[in-house]
C-alpha cells in the first residue's frame, strides 16, 4: 500500500502550509488573550484581597471599641425596671390577687427613687433598701402583716422577692 504523492501539488502544499501558519497564528492569539484574561483576574484578585485585609482592620477597630464601650457601660448600668414577687401568701389564706398585687405594688412605689440610678450606688445601698422593705407593714383582711426580703437580685433589673408574715 502506498500513500498518495499529494506532495508534488501545489495546492496541497499550500494548504498545509496555510493550515500549520494559520495554527501558529491561532495559538499566538490565544496566548495573547488568555494572558491578557488572567492578567486582568489576577489584577481583580490582588485588589480584592488589599480591600479584605483593609477591612479586617477596620472590622477589628471597630471591635476594639466596641469591646471598650462595652466595658465602659457595664461599669454604669442603670437600673431600669424593679420586679416584686410575693412569696409564703398562702399560708395565711390570702388568695384575693388584688391584695398581692397591691402589697407588690407598693414596694415598687417606695423604690421608685431607685430607678435611673447608677447599679454600683444601689447595690452599695442594699442594706437601707432591705431595711425599707422589711420595716413596711401592711394591713390586709384586718390583720397586720410584715414583709421579710428572701432574695434581692441586682442588675438592670431589680428582681425583689418578698415573704408575708404576721406582725407582732
């Protein structure tokens, strides 16, 4: 078997020449516009991880301060709210809940000056204000009741619980 004397063509030869230049040309090409490609990505790359790390940094200022702020804060909280919670009613058979209520509201009546006051003074303070709620009588049903504070919770919050017993 014999392969084809396409070689003495012109026409031939000028095909496969015009084929192998027009491949080189063609590869040229693409590396030109693929380098330009990656190029150009890369540049878009570089400026994106400098607008990352800049932003870090601010993201961690801005944490700093934050933290600090915080800090800051926690040191002069305020009180906002005062919460009464009266314990031991049922073993002097007061089951009416305006009579609970009305005791719970007039211990946060004479805590009202407590509010918007810095937590570090209250809690310095603790002492006078158990001592205010504890020397606090009231009448209910024609008996005469004391209050005893088993549990002061202080933060923003002032959670206040407070036992119902007999007066002498």
């Amino acid at each position: 078997m014999r392969i084809p004397p396409l070689y003495r063509k012109p026409t031939w030869q000028r095909f496969f020449a015009g084929a192998a230049v027009g491949g080189c040309i063609s590869w040229v090409i693409f590396l030109f516009m693929f380098g330009t490609l990656q190029e150009k990505h890369s540049m878009l790359i570089d400026n994106q991880a400098a607008l990352i790390k800049e932003l870090q940094a601010k993201i961690k200022i801005w944490q700093d301060d934050y933290q600090d702020l915080n800090e800051q804060n926690l040191e002069m909280l305020t009180i906002q709210e005062i919460q009464v919670k009266l314990t031991h009613y049922e073993k002097y058979n007061i089951n009416d809940k305006q009579s609970i209520s009305s005791i719970e509201e007039a211990v946060k009546e004479d805590l009202q000056p407590l509010l918007a006051k810095e937590l570090d003074s209250v809690y310095k303070n603790r002492d006078i204000i158990k001592k205010t709620i504890e020397n606090k009588t009231m009448n209910i049903n024609g008996k005469r009741y004391k209050l005893l504070v088993t549990g002061i919770h202080y933060f923003t919050t002032i959670s206040i619980e407070v036992e119902l017993k007999l007066a002498d």
